[in-house]
C-alpha cells in the first residue's frame, strides 16, 4: 500500500503540470476536431478532381509504382502495402474495398482501375487482395494524372515525412460530376449521382467558351440530361425537378428498372423463345409461356435484395401471377428472370404485375440527390448546383494550367540559356578548348569522381570567371559544356541551334502570354475537352429519360364525368342531350338528398317533385354555371321502362318531358303492381331507333330486393327511384326479372323470349300502363304454363343470326335465312339441361358478315373474362347446316356464373361495371383470343379476408367505340334509383382495380342494370 506520505509527494510532484477543464467543453472540442478529420480527410469529395483522400493515394500509388495501362498487372496486395505503408495508415480492408470500388463498372460510370480477377458483383463481394491484380485505366491515367510531373498540383510530405503525396490530381475533366460519389460524415452526407461523361465535357465546353460566366444556368440543362447511372435503369421526373435539382444541389429522382419480355412456346420437344421490348407487342401464342426479364436494376440495389423481396410479396398474396424466379446474371450483364403463371395471358396482367413490382419491390428505386463536396480550397464542405460545380473544376483547372506553364516556361528559359552557351563555344570553340586543358591539367577539374579540395575549387572559380569574362558564360553554360565530350562538341551546328533557339523564343512568349491572358487559358482548355472528346473512348449514356411535365395524356388518367343538373322553377327534371351535356366531377361529396313519396302517381308516367336545390358542380377548379334554357325534346327520344316478371305481367312507364326539363336533382315517384319481396333478375336495355344487336343486350344479375321508397345521394346527377307497392299480390306472385330501357317509336317490335318459343310483337300493342299487362293473357299462353326469359326491343327487320346467352356460359345459336320473322310465336325448342334455372342474359341478331374481326367477350360475377372468335362458331354453324346449336363458351368455377356478354372488335374499349358503382375501362386488344370452354383469366380480384357478401363483383359489360365518349350511361341499382351519367372514362395499366364511376350509388344498394343511351 502506498503510504499517505508518499502520496502528498506525488500530489505535490504533478500539481504544477494538471490542466483543468470542463468535461463538456473538452469533449465537445475533440470531437470537433475528429468531425474536421472526417469531413476534410475521409468521408467528402474534393469538388476538383472528384476524389476522396483514400482514393486519390490509391491512384497516386500506383502511379509511382509505375502501373500504367499498357503495363502488366500487379497483385492488389502491393498496392494496398504501398498505399498503407507510405501514404494511409488505417486497415487495410478499407484500402482493398476503396480500390475495388474504383475497378467495378456497376458503380462507376468510367472506372479508374483496370481490375483482372474477380472483383465482385452487385451481390458478391471480391476475391481476396493476394488474388487479384490491377493498373491504371487510360482513362485515369491519362485524363486524372496527367502533367503531374509538371508541378501542375502541390506535394506534400506524407504522414512520416518519407514521401510526398498530391493534395489533389491535376484533373482534365469534371471527374465529381462524370463518377458521382457517396459518403456519410459527421453531420454531413453526400450523394452525387453519375452523368454522362459526353454530356458533362460538353457542358463544360460551353462555361469555357464563356469564360466562365452564362447569363442563365439553364443553359448547362441543354447539355446535361440528367444522371446516366451505369447499372442502366429509366428515370422518371418531371423538368421542374430536373431543374430544382440542378440548381438547388439536392433533390429526388425515381429510377426504375428495365423490362424485356419472352414468350417460350414448347412443341415437339423443342422450345422457341421470342423476345420483345414491349409487353404490347407479344403474340400470346397458343401454349405459351410470359417470362419478364430484368436486364438492368436501379443504381445500388442488390439483386439478392430484389428477389427476397418479390418472394415475401407472393408468398403475402401481394402479387399474383409469378410462378418462379431466377437470378441468370453473369459477367455479361444482369439477367433477372420472372417467369408467369400459365394462365397469365394478357397484356394487362403483365401490365399490372409490372406495376406491383415497381411499387413493391427495388424494381423501382427513389434516388436522393445530395450535392456536398470540399470547396476550392478543400478546407470547408460545401453544396453546390451544375453550375458551381463546373465553375470550381474549371477554376482549379485554370490554376493547374497556369502552374503547368509557369514550368514549363523555366524549362523553356533553362534550354534557351543553354542553346545561347552551345552558340557562343562554336563560334570560339578552340580557345575555350585550349582554356578548359590548361586549367584541366593543373587539378581536377571536371572529374565527376574526385572529391575535390580547397585548391581545386579555386582553380574552378579562376576557369569560370575567365570564361565568363571573356565569352560572356554563366555557370550553368559553363557546367552543360564541362560535361560534354569532344564528340558532342563536335557535333553542334551553328544553323541547328539559331533555329532551335528562335523556336524557344516563340515558346516563351507564348508561354508569357498564356499566364498573363485568362482568354487564352479558356480557350486552351475548350481545345482541350474538344480533343478528349474526339480520342477519349467515353462511355455511351446507359440511363433513359423520361420527362412528365405534370400534363398527363387522357389515356393514362381515367376521368369519370356526370350530367350536370338543375333545379328548374316547375320543379322538374331538365336534361341536356349526350353532345351538349355539362361534364363534372363525380368525386365530390353529396349536397342533396331525394326521397321518394308515395303520392303523386300520373296514369303510366312518371311524377317528379323539388326536394332540395344541389350547388353547382366545379370541373378544372372553375365553377359551371347551370343552363336555365329548356330546351324541347323531340317525342321520338322520349324513353320508357318497361319491368317485367317471369309470369308474364309487363309494365311500362313513360320518362316524359319534365323528365329533361331541369338540372337539379327531383325526387321520381311511382308504384309498380308487383309483389314487394321482388328483385331484379335481368336487366335488357334497348333505345328508341337502335339495333339490338348493336350493343349485345347486355344484362345483369341481383339478389337484392327492391324497396317501396328510398333516401339516396345525389350530386349533379339525374336520379329517380322506382317504388314498388305491395297491391294485387294475387296478380303477379313471379320475381321482376328485369327491366327494359326503349323507345317510345312504334316502328319497333317487341321481343319476348320463353322457355320454348320467341314471340316477335309491333311495339305499339304495348301501351303505357302502371299497373302492368298480363302478356301470357296477350299472348294466349296459360299461367304457370311459361316464364318470361328475355324481353327486349329492336328495329326490323331481324338478321339472319340469333343468339341466346345463358347465365351458366351456354350460347344458343339460331339460323334465321333471309331475316325473316313472322309475326307471333317461333319455336325454339331449347334442348338444355335445368331450364327452369336458366336466365338469359343477352339477346343478339347479326349477319354473319357483321361479325369479321368482331370477338364475343363475356365476364363472370366472380370476376373471370374470356374472348372468343363468335364468328368461328356461326362460321360452322352454317357448315353443318344446322337450325340450332348451343355451345359452351366458358368454364365457370363453383358458385359463380355468366354477367354478361359483349360484341367488341379490334382497337375497341370494353367497360367493366361493378355491382358497387364502380368501373374498369380496358382495351379489347390487351385480352387474349382463346378458344370456346376455357377457363378466362381473372379480370377483378378479390381480397380472400371479405365475405362472399362485401366481394365486389361484375354486373355488366359494354364495348365503347371511339363515337360513345361523349354520350351518357343509364345506370339502376337495385332499390330502382335512376342516374344518369356522361362517359367519360380513360384505360387504366392497373385492370384488377376499379375506379368509382357512380360515386353517390345509396348506401347498402348495388349497382344491378346499366346501357349507353
């Protein structure tokens, strides 16, 4: 133990030399100084030759060690020995993984190192330092160290003051900017992307031809596109931020992934591959197989990453349609191979997994832009923009110029000094021969190997002053000519050297002015770049560019639009014409209810009352202002409804004048004599002067029951509600099975579809009636003897094709020669199974010449879609001469069944309406063509977590032509509101998702009928 003396005197010993400081302060000014070290020595650029400190000994090691590019390799770890032992005392892990960086082609845009061995991968680390060699490329040698040994830069000491080392390379080009770097401080970041390096040396040609002042910044964005990453990719901004970027130094960037397709088709054992740059442009072959393959990934993304990722999202169910994926990368380039499920086979799935894998996975890569770097000085970080960086780079280049011929002019006075000595001994050639003997003789002078003594240094003096005295000689003429031999003296030309020394003389004035001229200095280094970029090989731009400016096409933004309506004075209904109809919003919120009141019932026609007034509607931020002017609407497009059920009660229900007479939302009132648990079953829409067949007959199907009254939403829309009153239960004790949109023109005929026969009727023999017609009674047929399948209008004369599509996927087809219809019943005979459960769910006359290039398309409730050739089918038909054929188009799942059908041609739009008032608009195109009896693929998706009873699920299609954009759309939920709603919807590359196009449907309804007006 120490004793207390002994430690009183060891206290008194040390208390002279004990400094007191706070604990805060002294912590807080060390590591003060350790940030500095950090940011100054380690972690930031310098914003003149691009490099950090570790990089730049990297190089300057390699260089003295002589590896040039046209040298031999050399193992990486002599180079890591050298740096560490003379230059950078830290681990030499550091070192070899900077030097790596420098040699991979994935992360710089042109590497700095020529690597031979394995060196890594995006995934892969590097082979061990005592495997692999390497050297300078040329472009580092000749465009980074270049006039180093010109005093063009300054050296200084190393660590032990054994070697020098170069505060920064003498740097041709703006490596910062062509590079990029990365690096996390203390307190600072720095994320600089890569450019092109033609790009930046043009950019920088332009400032240099200014002499380095633009009147606008904007001009460096006429040469630089933007970063141009080397792992490829496609960027996708906007101009605003591309120029944010550029001028502010920081900012985001969204880099996506590259996409080719192939389609493998095996037959006879022998498998063909197709391959395509666009998804658009596969062929969908029988039998084939969708593979998407990754060629190039985001900058800094890790494959391994990507495919871990893609895995969790299929295994989550996030992504359907992937069945396998492998990773085929090689030295030759990335490869990233997704393979399809078999059943993918249509240009809008791949279209959405794409999108899922942008949106889910690495595939699609937000890339910050952060531009710090050391200043001009390297003392201090610093952010910069284009412009700043350009403009340091090029104010250090013209430092280093100036040093470079600040040296070489000293070089040049040095030569022009000793071409005047070699002048003036041949013109006295033999006395200074005969002066240097005589002196020779008497000491050693000029013997490089004596060493010389008191005596021999003054005869040294003596000879060159009396040279100097006689033939005007300085020293060092006099110890150039000391050293040369009688062989070299005899060799000089008078002529040779007064030419040689009036080269000098130009060399130095040029040399003068050239220091003296920051012009001549500019226009020195834009001759410079110019020649770089002509011998230079310089890599291409690997990143493409896509510029969205914020103005989206209508393909690619779906917009649903409405009538607008107004609240007319006599408080009816006013409705434009489809040409002249106001477009609003359908996504604002709800401003006025409708109710529905039992009173107010006009024989057969519809009695509309005021409830509420709706504000206008504002479409583009503008308001719209109602149209007050009632326009007349002519009898022939005034429409009916007509509800019928399968007992053979039909009513029909006129939508008059004061129906079109208003913009504002009314209440409709009436009361249909069906039972109140009815629902409706089909709904067949057919207008006043239209063919059927035109539209198909599309038809949907529900479950729901209609109600007397309803309290619904409406937002600048046209709505009514069609109650139903529990009257004469004795009357009809059959379901509504559908409801009828037609025309009030008595040219057009009915027709009514039983189990067994078509009954074809003038129009006119229907008339407008509340209280519903008993058609069996009409038609002589007696009760429960019949249903009513279909019930519809159409123009005359009926074509020579008839079809009758059936909810369970069956079409039955029927050849009616010459058009002809007679009056009265037809008989059908339809020979299916369970026809009591059958429900038709369109009906279709054509000419088979109506169907060339024309496809039946036709989707389940469960969301399936198949196309098929229907002309195929009719074509064989009449081959084998057959009155009726039924055929099976689809294959249905359990619990699900047909919703409706559709013609569509080539380049057509097909709308998918869902039973919850939403849409899908998709291009005909991107469906492929299968034969009859298949599966389809899915169209909408379902959430496994919902119940049967929350699934979204398809009520109607409609083939859209490029005429109907402007026309309206009758929709029908299935409490009995009517809306009335402009199409305006645009294709979407999402096609399992919906978009909400009836937006204020009641709550707890369901969409059920819908037909373009």
């Amino acid at each position: 133990m120490i004793g207390v003396a002994e430690r009183e005197f060891k206290d008194d010993l040390f208390q002279d030399n004990l400094e007191y400081h706070k604990l805060n302060d002294y912590m807080g000014s060390c590591f003060l100084q350790y940030a500095l070290s950090i940011i100054l020595g380690r972690a930031l650029p310098d914003a003149r030759d691009g490099l950090k400190v570790v990089h730049r000994r990297i190089l300057w090691a390699m260089h003295m060690l002589k590896l040039g590019p046209s040298g031999q390799f050399r193992k990486c770890a002599k180079v890591v020995g050298d740096v560490l032992g003379n230059y950078h005392p830290h681990s030499d892990k550091s070192v070899y993984d900077a030097l790596c960086r420098l040699s991979q082609d994935f992360v710089m845009k042109m590497p700095l190192i020529d690597g031979h061995g394995n060196f890594g991968s995006s995934d892969d680390p590097p082979a061990a330092m005592r495997y692999t060699e390497c050297r300078l490329t040329p472009f580092s040698k000749s465009l980074l160290l270049d006039d180093i040994n010109l005093n063009t830069v300054e050296l200084v000491p190393n660590f032990d003051n054994t070697h020098v080392e170069p505060l920064v390379l003498p740097c041709r080009i703006p490596n910062l900017l062509i590079n990029g770097s990365s690096g996390i401080a203390v307190g600072l970041a720095t994320n600089i992307p890569p450019h092109n390096p033609t790009e930046i040396i043009r950019a920088a040609m332009h400032l240099s031809e200014n002499n380095g002042v633009l009147e606008n910044e904007d001009e460096l964005l006429e040469y630089v596109q933007g970063p141009d990453f080397p792992t490829g990719g496609t960027i996708k901004t906007s101009t605003e931020n591309f120029k944010k970027i550029y001028k502010t130094g920081r900012g985001t960037l969204l880099l996506q992934s590259k996409f080719t397709f192939e389609e493998k088709v095996r037959k006879h054992n022998r498998e063909s591959v197709s391959e395509y740059n666009d998804y658009n442009e596969i062929k969908f072959k029988i039998g084939s197989r969708i593979s998407i393959v990754v060629t190039e990934i985001p900058y800094n993304i890790k494959i391994s990453d990507v495919i871990a990722n893609i895995n969790k999202n299929v295994r989550n169910n996030n992504i359907v349609g992937i069945s396998d994926i492998r990773d085929e990368s090689d030295r030759n380039g990335t490869r990233l191979v997704i393979e399809l499920k078999k059943q993918i086979s249509s240009t809008i799935e791949i279209a959405e997994i794409i999108d899922k894998l942008n949106n889910l996975t690495e595939l699609s890569h937000y890339f910050k832009c952060n531009f710090i770097a050391l200043d001009k000085n390297g003392t201090k970080p610093v952010r910069f923009n284009l412009y700043n960086a350009l403009s340091i780079w090029l104010e250090f280049r013209i430092s280093v110029l100036k040093r470079k011929f600040n040296h070489l002019l000293k070089q040049t006075k040095y030569h022009l000094n000793i071409t005047n000595g070699c002048l003036i001994i041949i013109r006295n050639l033999q006395p200074i021969i005969q002066l240097i003997k005589t002196y020779s003789t008497q000491s050693n002078i000029g013997d490089e190997n004596s060493s010389g003594n008191d005596g021999d240094r003054d005869m040294e003096r003596e000879l060159y002053t009396k040279l100097n005295e006689s033939y005007g000689l300085n020293d060092v003429q006099i110890k150039y000519a000391m050293k040369m031999t009688l062989k070299q003296l005899s060799r000089l030309n008078e002529e040779t050297l007064k030419l040689k020394k009036g080269k000098l003389e130009e060399e130095i004035e040029d040399y003068k002015k050239l220091i003296s001229d920051d012009k001549l200095i500019y226009k020195e280094i834009t001759n410079d770049l110019k020649q770089i970029l002509e011998n230079s090989k310089l890599n291409e731009r690997t990143t493409k560019i896509e510029i969205t400016d914020g103005v989206v096409s209508e393909k690619s933004t779906p917009m649903i639009s409405t009538m607008e309506s107004n609240n007319g004075g006599s408080g009816y209904v006013e409705s434009t014409s489809a040409t002249t109809t106001t477009v609003s919003s359908t996504s604002g919120t709800d401003d006025s209810n409708v109710s529905i009141d039992p009173s107010g019932l006009n024989d057969g026609n519809i009695t509309i009352n005021n409830t509420t007034n709706v504000t206008d509607n504002v479409v583009d931020g503008s308001p719209k202002s109602s149209n007050t002017n009632v326009s007349k609407v002519n009898e022939d497009e005034i429409d009916n409804l007509v509800i019928y059920n399968g007992m053979g009660y039909v009513g029909k229900i006129k939508l008059d004048n004061r129906f079109y007479k208003s913009n504002k939302n009314k209440a409709i009132k009436t009361k249909l004599l069906f039972t109140p648990n009815t629902s409706i079953i089909n709904t067949i829409p057919i207008k006043g002067q239209e063919s059927v067949g035109k539209d198909g007959g599309e038809v949907v199907k529900s479950n729901s029951n209609i109600v007397g009254t309803s309290t619904i939403s409406s937002d600048s829309e046209v709505t009514a509600n069609i109650g139903v009153k529990d009257e004469k239960k004795s009357v009809s004790e059959g379901k509504v099975e559908g409801v009828n949109y037609c025309g009030s023109n008595n040219n057009n005929n009915l027709i009514v579809v039983t189990e067994n026969k078509i009954y074809n009727i003038s129009n006119s023999k229907l008339k407008l009636c509340k209280r519903g017609y008993n058609m069996f009674k009409y038609l002589q047929i007696k009760p429960y003897d019949q249903k009513i399948l279909y019930l519809t209008n159409y123009k005359p004369p009926l074509k020579d094709i008839l079809m009758l599509g059936f909810n369970d996927g069956m079409v039955s087809i029927y050849n009616n020669p010459d058009g002809k219809m007679k009056s009265g019943a037809v008989k059908l005979k339809l020979k299916l199974s369970n026809i009591k459960d059958k429900v038709i769910k369109f009906f279709l006359h054509t000419n088979p010449q109506d169907l060339i290039n024309k496809h039946l398309f036709l989707c389940t409730k469960m969301g399936n879609c198949i196309k098929v050739n229907v002309k195929d089918i009719v074509d064989r038909l009449l081959r084998e001469k057959r009155k009726r054929k039924n055929v099976k188009l689809v294959r249905l799942k359990e619990k699900d069944e047909v919703s409706s059908f559709c013609l569509t041609g080539d380049n057509e739009q097909i709308l998918i309406l869902t039973n919850l008032g939403k849409c899908k608009l998709i291009n005909s195109n991107d469906i492929k063509l299968q034969k009859t009896k298949g599966k389809g693929y899915k169209i909408l998706r379902q959430s496994k977590a919902k119940k049967t009873s929350e699934m979204e699920k398809i009520v109607n299609c409609l083939n859209i032509e490029s005429s109907d954009a402007k026309r309206n759309l009758l929709l029908i939920s299935n409490s009995g509101v009517l809306c009335k709603k402009q199409l305006n919807v645009s294709p979407s590359p999402k096609h399992h998702k919906t978009k909400k196009f009836w937006s204020n449907i009641p709550a707890n309804d369901e969409l059920t009928y819908s037909k373009l007006l």
